[in-house]
C-alpha cells in the first residue's frame, strides 16, 4: 500500500471513530454516554445563561454574589453588544443568545451603572454609565477591541439614564431613578462634546392612583409606603412615534416591570399607553420583566432585555431576561412574556421567534435526594419588604436518605448547600411522572463564595445521567472537564431522551461549597393535557386597582395561566401560578376595561383557554 493510501485510511478511521465517541460511548454493562454537542440549539430560556459578575456593591457588607441588572442591548453592524450594571465589562453576541465577555481597556473603577448605549448609524457607538451619577460619554468604533475614548466633557445626573440621537442627529439624554422625581431629558449637542444646549425637560412620573402595577412592593402591595420608583428610561423609534419606556414600581419586586408612553417628538408631549405595562412577569419561576430596553434584531424582530429578582443573597440579586416585542395594528408597544421562564425558541427561528416551544417541566415537585446538606434555606420577600429567612431541619426518606425537595419548588429564594465542593457531591431527582427530557437549567446559588468583581478562569462541573428504573443510567451531559462559567446554566439536548429519575454530579463550581436554588427539567410528559379550567370568576374589587379570582381545581393540573387585556384579540399579560385555585392582583389600570381568561396546564401540555369574561 502507497504511503498515500495510507494515510488517507487513517484519517478517515480517526474521522469515524471521532464520531462515534461524540454520539455515544459505552463505558460499561449499565452505562453509556451520549453527546449534546452535535446540533446548533433551538431554545434559550430564562433568566439568560450568561456568566454573570459578581458584585462589588455590597463587598464592605462581606456579601458575595452574582447579578445582572438594567441591560442596554444594540445592534452594531449586524451583531449585538450588551452592557449591564456593574459588570466590569460588556458582553458581545451574533444571534442574541451566546454571549461572549470583552473586558474594556479603560472604564469606570466600580464598573457601569444603570448603563446608556447607542449605535449611531454603525458608524460609533456611544456609552454612559459612571456609578458616581456623572462623568464623559464614551465612544468607541470598534467594540469588539474594548478600547474606549472618553469625550472631553463631563455630564451631570447620569444616573439610570437613556441616550437617543434620532435621524437627524439630535441628541437627547433622558433620566431618573426617584420615588418623588419625574423623568427628565435634556437636550446634548454631539457636534461639541455632547454638552448640554440648555433645553430641560420633565416629561413623566407615576400615577400609582390610577396604575395599580405601579404601586410599591411585592405584589403591588406595602402596608407603609405609598411612592413607587420611576427609572430606567428608554427610548425605542418605531413608525415615526417615540416610545418612552420606564420602570416601576422596585428592581426587588415580582410585578417589577416596564410601561410605555407614546408621543410624536422626542421631547412629548407623551401619552399613556392604554395596555400598559409594556414588559410584564409577575408569576412563576423567576420574576420581573422591567428596566430594559428595546433592541430591533438585523431582520427587523423586536426584543426587550430587561432585569429579573432573584433577590436570594441580596435585594439588588438580579437576572437579566428576553423577550419578543411587538407592534400591533394600533401602535401598542407588548411584549409577549407567557411562560416566560420556560424553554422559548431562539431569535433566528423563521416564524415563532421567542415564542413557548411547547416544552413544559417535568421536575416540579419531584423527589430530591442529596449526597450531604449543610443547610437548605427558604427566603420570603413579605409585603411588608421585610425578608424573611427560615432554615428547615434536615429531613431523610425511609431509606436514610438526605432530602432536599427545595430543589423542585419553583421557587429560586429556596436553595440548599452541600457540606464541600467536590466530585462526591451529587443531586438525584425521582420525578412524579416519567417523560421525554428535552433540556435543563441548572440554577446555581452563590453561598457565601467570597467573590467581590469579575474573575475570570471560573466554570461549572459537573455531568448529568438520567434512568427510567433508578439502576440503569446514561450520561446526557458532560462538562466535567469544561471550562464554561454558567451560574444558570441552560443545556438542550441533541435528542430527547425517556426518563423517570435524573442525577447532577458535581465536579466543582466557584466557591467552597457546591449549592443551587433549582434544578428544572423540561420536555413533555406521556399523560392527559388537562381539561379546560371551569368555574372561572373573576371581581373587581371596590378598589378597581384590583381584582380577585377564583376557579375549579382541575384534575390533573400543575397550575394555571390567568391571561388579560384591553380586547378579547389583545391579551397581552399573564400570570402563572402553581397549586391553588384563587388569586389576587393589584397591577390593573383603574379606569380600563378588561377581558380575562384562564388555562391550565402540566407536564403534558396546556389546556384550550376558557371563556373571555369581560369586566368594566
């Protein structure tokens, strides 16, 4: 044989058996590996999976944690550049779902805050955010390279604010973050170091007595306070409007979210959007949808990033979150946020770009068992914004075993320690039903870590098997060995895979102890989607801020889906909710009508909704 023929046999065997150790390898009689790197993912899922930095703000306090807060995500010759507070650097993506860190040759020393950015005409992008409320507008022509030219001028009260030049190059800077002031603009000349011309405005403020999703504290409800936070402002174009975003009523609160006012000119006057709030997620997994922006995607899809309380270590423990943005046919600014922390498909998706994928979760309520537990611990955000924290007794099954069902509860303020950080550390999951798994988040909590600013070099390790019977197990994912730091870590399977029981083991993760705050499993189960839900009632009460409702327990039903809006075909808002068959929300506008509706769903789907009432 020719030395050529030679090694062409080689490579081709070295290509097939490359192959095959990628899609599965069989280690022993009861166990095989098989890849999830194989396909391009279609799903993403929220809060983003992203490596977040962990915070200086509370270091004096020794209290060490990740967060991600008050994005402003651009669009700059067709890729995406995301900035968010205190984060000692920015992130870069080309299809708004893998995010790369940049870290910046000059910046400000305690990282950004409440960050601006505009892409003027892909020519330079702008950027403000000094934490100390003033100091220049940088520029940049080159992102990717992280160097950075400060203009020589220094602007005031920069704090939460908002840079918009419009298309003739007019520039405006709007602002504030009070529960007293209202927001601002003022006018910044960009041909002479973007210094103020003296045109000042105040534009908007809260009107808590007539917005009830404006109204202060979890659940829009506070024994005490009255004065909700107005911030966060942003401005999106769209159709020769301008639509002036802002956040209400509090970063730490599950109805933190963004509303809208519409005007014609970039100074106003503006006007209330009938549907508001624009950005809306006060049910479910993780909450909050508000302090964003909105970025139009290359292709011309909306999308609005905006922060999620996590709110465990901290108040200021936040997530970042994404969803599809629209326009309807009356210039109404929504965005569509329904099982908005379930997996969702991509933003290059041809047609349902953002949209639910159908996947529904299958570990709610499973059995938890753990190889050791230093501490499981449930925080309580009360309405009286105090925070309550209970550390639960350790409890085992009948076979001795540690359990830990803080683990399945959809709740990211419950987390559980394990007693080290090391590869004999693992979590196993009994579900209630068996299904077909199709992905996972892996929420990691940051227990006393120790970790004050950004650190590069860390990663998450560890593997995860599934079983049908509990004594047969595959490995679907292996990071042992990877050098991937994903604190909520999103992993879509290559193929979905039939299983009733699930195991995380542990390599190592940042800091001394290995924790998480949930471990959720998705796909679609081999049971009855639940009927239609009956019984469905629905009162305003003599506060017409709020309204009560009540239903019929429905056999077979993890929750419920409460869907509403200004029409029976512009049901923009929703609020999931898990076990129960009442609710209560304070988030309606007083003088708006609504149309209500209802479904239910589980591991197996989601139910047709039911009836639209319709209340004055």
């Amino acid at each position: 044989m020719s030395t050529r023929k030679f090694k062409i046999l080689m490579v081709i065997s070295f290509l097939i058996g490359l192959h095959s150790c990628k899609r599965m390898a069989h280690t022993d009689a009861g166990h095989k590996t098989i890849s999830n790197t194989a396909k391009d993912v279609e799903t993403y899922c929220n809060p983003l999976d992203i490596d977040y930095t962990y915070m200086v703000y509370n270091s004096s306090s020794n209290l060490s944690y990740r967060s991600g807060a008050d994005p402003a995500v651009i669009e700059f010759k067709g890729e995406y550049y995301m900035f968010v507070t205190r984060s000692f650097g920015y992130w870069h993506s080309t299809d708004l779902v893998s995010w790369n860190f940049i870290k910046p040759q000059q910046w400000f020393f305690e990282g950004c805050n409440a960050p601006t950015a505009f892409n003027y005409k892909d020519s330079l992008v702008y950027f403000a955010g000094d934490p100390a409320g003033y100091g220049s507008i940088l520029y940049t022509e080159d992102p990717k390279s992280g160097k950075w030219t400060p203009t020589p001028s220094i602007s005031k009260n920069i704090q939460d604010s908002e840079l918009f030049i419009d298309d003739d190059g007019k520039t405006y800077l709007y602002w504030g973050s009070s529960n007293v002031h209202p927001i601002r603009v003022n006018m910044l000349n960009k041909e002479d170091r973007f210094l103020e011309t003296g045109v000042r405005k105040e534009l908007i403020n809260l009107i808590e007595e007539e917005h009830g999703w404006e109204r202060f504290g979890e659940n829009n409800f506070h024994p005490r306070l009255k004065e909700g936070y107005m911030e966060g402002a942003s401005m999106t174009k769209h159709g020769g409007k301008y639509y002036l975003q802002y956040a209400a009523p509090g970063t730490q609160f599950n109805v933190y979210a963004d509303g809208v006012y519409i005007g014609d000119t970039p100074l106003g006057p503006f006007n209330y959007m009938k549907n508001n709030p624009m950005s809306f997620k006060p049910g479910g997994f993780m909450n909050g949808a508000g302090h964003g922006i909105t970025v139009k995607q290359t292709g011309g899809q909306y999308w609005h990033f905006a922060t999620m309380a996590l709110a465990s270590n901290a108040q200021w423990e936040r997530r970042l979150c994404m969803f599809p943005t629209y326009f309807d046919d009356e210039g109404l600014m929504y965005s569509t946020t329904d099982y908005g922390d379930y997996p969702r498909f991509v933003p290059n998706h041809p047609t349902k770009a953002g949209q639910h994928n159908g996947w529904m979760l299958l570990s709610y309520k499973g059995n938890v068992t753990v190889s050791s537990s230093l501490k499981q611990i449930m925080k309580f955000t009360s309405d009286d914004d105090d925070v309550v924290v209970n550390e639960l007794p350790m409890k085992k099954n009948a076979d001795g075993a540690i359990l830990a069902n803080v683990l399945t509860d959809e709740n990211p303020k419950t987390f559980w320690v394990a007693e080290a950080n090391n590869d004999e550390q693992w979590i196993t999951i009994e579900m209630l039903n068996p299904g077909k798994i199709h992905a996972f988040q892996l929420n990691f909590h940051d227990h006393e870590s120790a970790i004050y600013t950004r650190v590069e070099g860390l990663s998450h390790r560890f593997s995860i098997e599934v079983s049908e019977d509990g004594e047969k197990w595959q490995t679907i994912a292996d990071r042992s060995n990877s050098n991937i730091d994903a604190p909520n870590a999103y992993i879509e399977l290559d193929e979905p895979v039939n299983a009733k029981y699930v195991r995380y083991n542990n390599v190592e993760v940042p800091g001394p102890n290995f924790a998480m705050s949930e471990f959720r499993v998705f796909g679609l189960g081999h049971g009855k989607v639940p009927e239609s839900v009956t019984g469905f009632e629905v009162k305003r009460e003599a506060d017409r801020r709020d309204a009560t409702f009540t239903w019929h327990a429905g056999e077979g039903a993890q929750g419920y889906n409460i869907r509403w809006g200004i029409a029976p075909d512009k049901l923009y808002q929703s609020w999931l909710v898990y076990d129960t068959n009442e609710h209560v929300m304070r988030c309606l506008d007083r003088d708006t009508p609504y149309y209500f509706t209802i479904e239910a769903f589980n591991e197996n789907g989601i139910s047709d909704r039911g009836d639209i009432v319709f209340m004055k």
